[in-house]
C-alpha cells in the first residue's frame, strides 16, 4: 500500500506496540520520529532516540512533531487515565484541559476523539498503528495448532453480544464468557487485571457442573466498541493476554479480524500452541447475525 504521509510522529505510551510500529517504519524505509509519554512509555522505546515528553505538555508535542517535519501521527501503546489534578501542563495543554476533563467523564472513547481532532485540527494526518504496520492486524480464522469447539464459539457470541450492547456507556473492549455464564466484563482496569480476577473464579461460579471442573473452559473476546475511532485504541493481545488467559484456564482468546492488533505474533502464537490455547479472527457477521 502506497504510504499517506512523508514521515511519522509515533506517540509512544506503554507495552511493545510503540516499538513495533517503529521497527515496521523501518523495515519500510519511512522516517519516523518517537515522542515517549513520560511515566507510559516502555525504556525500550529509548534505542529509537527522540523526545520525552509529559502528558499534559500538548504544546511541546505539537512543537516537537512540527520541528521533526512531521505530516503524520500514531498514538500507540497503553496509557493510563491520569490524575488531572497533578498534570503538569503546557500553556496549550491548559487550554485544552477543560475540554479533555469534560470528554473524560463521557468516558475513554471522548476522550481519544479530543485528541484526534487536536492534532487534526493542526495539520496533521492521524493513522492507526496497522496502516504502518500490517503484520499487527489480526487475521481471520485460527491462528496456532488449536481452533473453537462449537461451545467456545457460542460463548464468544455472547461475550460479542455483551461488548457490543455496553459500547454505547463506553465500557471496555472485552468480555469473558464460560458455558454461558458471564464471568467478567472489561472496565476501567483493563484486560490483563480481568482475567486476573477470572483466574480466582471456583468452578462452582463458571457455570460448569462437577465432572467438567477439569480442563480449560472459556473464552475473552475482544473487540472494537460501537462507534469507536478506529485509528486509536484498537483492542490489543500478545504474549502477555495469552500466558493470563491460561492462568485464568481459559480455553481461548478471538477477537474481531482486521479491527484489533496482535502484537508479538509468533511469540503469542507459540505460547498458545504449548498451552493448548486457541487464537481466532472472527468476522462480526459470525456473531452479529
């Protein structure tokens, strides 16, 4: 695919999504420049040179991104909501952040949109991490040795029913789902401290009868809220939501091909396959029908 911009502004928060979308610009030969978000980015992201910059220092971002002749912008990797109360920002920053508090109580999704329209609004071209990176979107159909039984398949439609019914609140991108019974939804604290807390779950509150307490049971699917900006947050997996996928004994992860990333593949791919794990792409026409 022909690239749309000239070169690239990588935002950098946490995990290794920053990274990678800065070693797919360079395997493409597309110059790119990383702006690291203090107290998010990954010390990793270093070895990519670049500016370190705070959260509330909006104005510095913009600077940086224009004196890097920068046409282009990708926010990647996690961050976490901050307290706004001990922001430090920026005189554009301070301008902004009645506006950024009013959208945080819509929720994250408000939130991101005012950062869109941010740097829209200053020229620039926002992208998601997949356009640089195609290898990052996740395929349709199994991705390892192992594929969804017609029960894990039933509980992936109705943990896409729950996340597509809770989209319009702006609850989280992800819902796990065991014979049927609803056994934890995505909020504020995110993917890997959920199934944390599905790890602690009894059989007896799995909905699984005695004599199928033994072997992994369940699904967490993740996908796109209704509505959501594409272009950032897309739902995320890698090695790490597998190894607590297994922890929590679940029996697989899908999630919605094209419209989620998969970071480290062959290394999430290789876990799943030891642990007996399932990863699949699913259409929304397999479930939203």
């Amino acid at each position: 695919m022909e690239r749309r911009w000239n070169k690239l502004g990588i935002l950098a928060g946490g995990g290794n999504l920053p990274a990678r979308v800065a070693e797919g610009c360079a395997a493409a030969g597309a110059p790119f420049a990383m702006i690291r978000l203090s107290g998010y980015a990954d010390e990793a992201t270093a070895r990519f040179g670049g500016e370190e910059c705070g959260l509330g220092e909006l104005g510095r971002i913009v600077r940086v991104l224009k004196n890097e002749d920068c046409d282009a912008v990708v926010m990647a990797g996690t961050v976490r909501r901050p307290n706004f109360a001990a922001l430090k920002p920026d005189w554009r920053g301070a301008a902004l952040l009645p506006k950024v508090v009013a959208a945080a109580r819509r929720g994250d999704g408000a939130l991101l949109d005012v950062l869109v329209e941010t740097f829209e609004a200053e020229g620039f071209l926002v992208i998601g991490a997949e356009e640089v990176s195609s290898g990052l979107a996740v395929p349709q159909g199994p991705l390892g040795r192992h594929a969804p039984a017609e029960a894990d398949l039933r509980d992936a439609a109705k943990a896409a029913a729950i996340v597509a019914a809770l989209g319009q609140f702006d609850v989280g991108q992800g819902a796990v789902v065991c014979n049927g019974f609803v056994l934890a939804i995505e909020a504020a604290e995110g993917t890997d401290r959920m199934l944390a807390r599905c790890a602690e779950l009894p059989a007896s509150m799995r909905g699984l009868e005695p004599d199928e307490a033994e072997g992994p049971r369940g699904v967490l699917l993740k996908r796109p809220k209704p509505g959501q900006e594409l272009r950032v947050d897309l739902p995320t997996i890698g090695p790490e939501t597998v190894r607590r996928a297994l922890a929590a004994g679940l029996s697989g992860i899908a999630v919605e091909a094209g419209s989620a990333l998969l970071v480290d593949k062959d290394r999430a791919v290789e876990l799943a396959d030891e642990g007996g794990l399932f990863l699949y792409g699913f259409l929304p026409a397999e479930f939203d029908g």
